[in-house]
C-alpha cells in the first residue's frame, strides 16, 4: 500500500495537523447565480464565468503544491433546478472536459470525478471517463470533480455494495470498520479534506463529502465564487494555517 492509501485508511485527513500545506482541499463552489443576478445578467453567464474560477483555482493549487483539489459542480439535489439551467450545467462539464483535458494533462494533473455515474446521460459519461482514462498516470496535482455527487448518496452506495460482498460471502460483518468503508467509497485511497472552502456567504455543508469530512477545517468566505482568485485562495489557505487541529486529543501546543 502506498503512503497515500495508508493515509486514507486511517480515517484522517491527509495533511500534517495543520503545520505544512494542506494536502487537499476541497470547495464549494456556490454564488454563480447571485453573482449574475447582482450584474443584471442569466444565471448561465454565472456559471460561464465560474468555469473561469475553477481554472484559476487549478491553477493555484498546482503552484502551492496542493496535492488534492476538490470541486463541487454538481450536487444530487441540484437536479431539483429548472431543466435549462440542468441542461446548461451539464453542457458546462462538456465543454470543460473537451476543451481542458489537454491542457490538464500537460500539466501532469490527474483527473478524478466522484458521484453517481449511473442516470447521466450517454454523451456524458464517456467523457468523464475518457477524463479518467487519459490522466491516470499523472503524477502532479489530483483534480476530482464532483458531479451528480451527494455525501449521502455515496455512504448508501458504498453500503449496498459492502452488504452484496457479505450476501455473497466474500466479507464478514466483523471485518467493517472505517478503512473498510473508506474503501468502498467514491473517494477511495483519496486523503480526507483537511481544508473545505464554501463561497457566497452560505455555511452550511449541502451534503458535501459527508464521510470525508469529520476532522475537516472550513473557512466561509463572503465572495461569489466567479470572483475566486489566488489571492482568495491564498488568504483562506492563511486562515487554515492558524487553526489548531486537534483531532479530538489535545493541541500540539498542549504536550
Ligand atoms: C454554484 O452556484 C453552482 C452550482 C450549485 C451548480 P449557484 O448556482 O448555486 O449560485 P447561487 O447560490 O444561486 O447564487
Ligand atoms: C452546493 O451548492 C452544490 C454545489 C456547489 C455544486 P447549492 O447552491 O446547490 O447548495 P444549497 O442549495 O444552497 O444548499
Ligand atoms: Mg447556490
């Protein structure tokens, strides 16, 4: 098993109690809309310009040395919006893949989508598997993408799967334990998140990498999330360094 793995099987976060560069970090990427809605303008221009901000984040984490960028870009639930905004989202991953993937593989970057794959549609899923597929011994920066996601979801699909191996006899009920789990998720061999950032003002999780991120940090920031820059980046990755991650024992300060 390899020191990645290792991580993940130890049901904390992949960094180092907040001390170096958080190992991942994943964001909700929320305000599209009302960053659009401020300017007078469709809620797709919103999501066009978000694109943008997922590409500058990219672009920030590979120079920090980030080894895990999270996006949420999908959620289960957002399938409740109205059809053409359903439509214009998934096109916007279309467009994403076909017109970034060569750019991303130049750069080494490894390209992971987390979320239900089954009930997307035929044009959608090869891409994201071809995404998979092209990048999968890339070594630099590991981008995962979660579309059609829902933290709930997946701890339900991780569980059908656990129980089938049990009907199946091929596990025993003695043998599930949080590595167990871990390694039925989407997320597999993935450190947990040590930093989760939410733009737009919103606190709250919105069924985000429920599992995953029990010993989290999270840092809220008021700015929609097309006006996300390095300097945002950076000064929430600032923030992260003053937390004191505890882990439920006592502070490294403490001992
Ligand atoms: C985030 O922006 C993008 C997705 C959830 C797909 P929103 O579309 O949620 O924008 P607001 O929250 O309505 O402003
Ligand atoms: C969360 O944002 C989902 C994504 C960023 C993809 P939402 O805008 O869907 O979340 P709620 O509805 O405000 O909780
Ligand atoms: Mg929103």
């Amino acid at each position: 098993m390899n020191g990645e793995a290792k991580r993940a099987m130890t049901a904390l976060p992949g960094g180092d109690a907040g001390q170096g560069m958080p190992a991942h970090v994943a964001i909700i990427m929320d305000g599209n809309g009302r960053w659009a809605a401020q300017r007078g303008l469709p809620r797709f221009e919103g999501h066009r310009r978000g694109v943008e901000a997922i590409r500058r984040a990219v672009r920030t984490a590979r120079e920090l040395g980030i080894r895990y960028l999270t996006v949420y870009s999908f959620s289960a639930e957002n399938w409740r919006r109205p059809p053409q905004e359903v439509s214009d989202l998934m096109g916007l991953l279309k467009l994403f893949v076909r017109h970034d993937l060569a750019d991303l593989h130049t750069h080494n970057v490894r390209v992971r989508i987390i979320g239900e794959r089954e009930g997307l549609s035929s044009d959608i899923r090869p891409l994201l598997d071809e995404a998979e597929h092209i990048t999968r011994d890339n070594t630099g920066l590991n981008l995962v993408i979660a579309f059609n996601y829902g933290g709930r979801q997946e701890i339900v699909r991780a569980m059908q799967v656990i129980a089938h191996k049990i009907k199946n006899g091929v596990l025993n009920p003695e043998d599930i334990d949080a590595a167990a789990v871990e390694a039925h998720l989407d997320t597999a061999e993935i450190p947990d998140p040590d930093l989760v950032i939410r733009t737009s003002g919103e606190q709250r999780v919105s069924n985000f990498l429920t599992w995953q991120t029990a010993y989290s940090e999270f840092v809220f920031i008021p700015d929609y999330w097309p006006d996300f820059d390095e300097a945002i980046f950076r000064a929430a990755i600032d923030e992260y360094f003053k937390r004191d991650r505890r882990f439920g024992g006592l502070s490294a300060k403490a001992v």
